[in-house]
C-alpha cells in the first residue's frame, strides 16, 4: 500500500508537471509577437487575400478571446490531438513519430556508454591514491565543464578528419551513430562520475564496510556488492540532469552530426515558428521526464526499500 501511495503521488504530480508545460507553452506561443495565420499560410513570404487571413482565423479560432483559444487547446490535448505542423503539412504525432526513433536509438547507445564508464572509473578510482584521483577528477571536470558541441567537434578531428574511422555525419548504420553516443556519453559521465565516486568515498567509511573487509571480503567485491548499493541513490535522483542532458545535447548532436531526429525537428520547428511541432516536442519533453523519474523513483524501493515509509 505504502508503494501505491507513492505511485499515485507521483502520477498526480506528473498530471501537473504535464499541465504546467502544455499551459506555459501555450501562452509563450500565444505572446510570441506575429501573425499566426499568417505562419499557417506559408510564413512572412506568403502574400494571402484579407479574406482568406480571416478565414485561417476563424478556422483556428485566432479571433477568439485567450481563454477560449486556451480551453480548445486543452480540450484537443485531452483527446490527443496536437494539431497539424505549419511546416511539414502533417499531424504533429506524426512528424515527432517519424523522428523519434534516430533520437531513441542516440539517447540508449549514450547511456549504454556514459553508465558502465561512469560506475567504473568511479569504482576504481574511490579512495586511491590522491594523485590517481586528481587526474581523475580533473578528467571529470573537463568534460563537465566543456560544451558539447566543443566535445563533438574534437572527436570529429580525431576520428573522422584525422583518423577516418568513422563518418563525419548522418544515419546511415551503427558506424555512424558511434561519435553521436559517445558525444552524449562524454558530457553525462563528467558530471555522474564525479558524484558517484564522492558517494562512493563516503560510504567506505562507513562502519558495515569495515565489518565486510574484516571478514576477508576482497576490496573489488566490497565496492560492487555494499558500496555501491548505497552509493548510487544519488546518482538516480541526478536522473533528471541525464534526461535534460539527453534532450538538450541530441539538439546540438544532431546538428553537428547531420543526424535525423528529434533534435534537428526542433531547431528547424524553432527556425520556421512551427508551433505545434514546438508544443508537441515540449509536451513530449516533459512527459519523458515524469516517465523516467517515476521508474527511478519505483527503483528506489529495490534499492533501499526504507525509502518507501520516508
């Protein structure tokens, strides 16, 4: 009963983190300066009659007074309907549909390389010797701190200019999506390996680790099976930092990449006013980030089920 609760907490939580960005979004769009219908037609180089303007108007209902444009808006969200791309002429589903699989595929092949890195250079560089851990450390801050188009750019010198192991840019195959990943991968782990292994160095302190080492458990073992499981809750509740990393950087990634995606439907959204798209990709946005921190948040209870009652 104690897991349901929480469950439910955050699913109401997460309706109002859905609310909140569908209602922001809208009044952003509806103070954005410009003529909508005139977007709707083709943008400022369209040269539309004063009769069909108000009929695109009327259609829309861009006429009308901000509450009821607003009570349609979420009337057509709560039955699914995102509205139809100025741009591409097809209903937003479908235009994020037909992108979201390359952005899918970028964000699993980052995390499938950010996390095992993560957990192991933090693993095998807590409590070392200090200069094994300052070269660590400043490894970490490097990539933190480093932008992600700066990342990208220096892996496509090295590996694609230089090297020629790899393709400069696009979808063409899992050779191209290598450089993409570990771009996203390298900007995450920065960040997570530092957190990581500060927990991680505090938890070997702890009293319960020194009875493990007592009995004769070898050191890797005590790190993996005891330290770890206590070390990696804060980790998790960074999920949010991964998420935002994730879809911020699959912009600049796909980008600089010339990938396909979510990320490259964004700018060009951004680039043509595409408002719908826009709102789409927000709303897509926010309810990945209630997803992924719900199923953290259930992970919690696996981990350190006294979590639950707190």
């Amino acid at each position: 009963m104690a897991v349901l609760r929480r469950i439910l907490t955050r699913l109401l939580v997460g309706f109002g983190v859905l609310w909140g960005a569908a209602s922001l979004t809208f009044l952003a769009v509806y103070l954005i300066p410009g003529d909508t219908a005139l977007l709707i037609l083709g943008g400022p180089d369209a040269r539309p009659t004063a009769e069909t303007l108000a009929q695109v108007r009327a259609d829309y209902l861009l006429d009308q007074p901000f509450i009821v444009q607003y009570g349609s808006y979420l009337g057509n969200l709560l039955q699914g309907d995102l509205g139809q791309s100025y741009r591409l002429r097809l209903p937003v589903t479908e235009a994020i549909g037909q992108q979201i699989g390359a952005t899918a595929a970028l964000s699993a092949a980052a995390v499938a390389l950010a996390l095992p890195l993560t957990f192991a250079v933090a693993i095998l560089s807590a409590q070392r010797a200090s200069w094994i851990r300052s070269i660590v450390s400043g490894i970490e801050v490097v990539f933190a701190a480093t932008p992600t188009f700066i990342i990208g750019f220096a892996l496509l010198i090295v590996f694609s200019f230089t090297l020629h192991w790899f393709p400069i840019g696009g979808n063409q195959g899992p050779v191209a999506l290598v450089l993409p990943a570990l771009t996203l991968a390298l900007a995450i782990f920065g960040t997570l390996s530092q957190v990581l292994r500060n927990e991680l160095e505090d938890v070997l302190e702890q009293p319960f680790i020194l009875t493990a080492r007592s009995r004769g458990m070898r050191d890797l073992p005590v790190r993996i099976r005891h330290a770890l499981r206590h070390a990696a809750i804060p980790v998790m509740t960074m999920s949010g930092f991964v998420v935002a990393a994730l879809l911020g950087g699959s912009v600049i990634v796909e980008t600089l990449f010339s990938r396909q995606g979510i990320g490259a439907l964004t700018l060009a959204s951004v680039y043509n006013k595409d408002l719908p798209v826009i709102i789409g990709i927000v709303l897509l946005s926010a309810a990945v980030y209630v997803v992924v921190n719900l199923v953290i948040d259930l992970l919690y209870t696996l981990i350190d089920p006294k979590v639950v009652t707190a």
